[in-house]
C-alpha cells in the first residue's frame, strides 16, 4: 500500500528501511526514505509502522 502519495512510498519501502537501518527517530527515517517532505499527511502512518517495526526489532532480540 502507498503511504506517502507524493513521493510513492509503500508501506514494504518504510518497513525495509526500518529494519535495515533501525532508526532512532522519524527525523532520522526521513533521512533516509523522503516521506512528509510535501504535504504530511504521510507522517502518521509511517510513524505508527515505525513503532510496529521497532517493537517487532525489539521481540527478536530478546527471543535470540
């Protein structure tokens, strides 16, 4: 699914970025996918699949 119509970023981009880089921050995953770089209505959507993905980094972890 798009997330961000302006720049046509999927939901699978953002998660892909996520897991490969582990951002700290929205800031810093806007550093490295260009999301809410026009209109913004993208940010919250990326932001709740950040903090899923994160969660998800943070379960496997402790499971290893």
């Amino acid at each position: 699914m798009y997330v961000c119509l302006c720049n046509a970023i999927s939901d699978k981009t953002i998660r892909e970025a996520i897991r490969r880089h582990q951002p700290k921050s929205i800031q810093h995953l806007r550093k490295i996918v260009p999301v809410g770089q026009q209109c913004g209505k993208c940010i919250r959507t990326t932001r709740e699949i950040m903090d899923e993905e994160l969660l998800l980094l943070a379960e496997y972890k402790e499971i290893a």
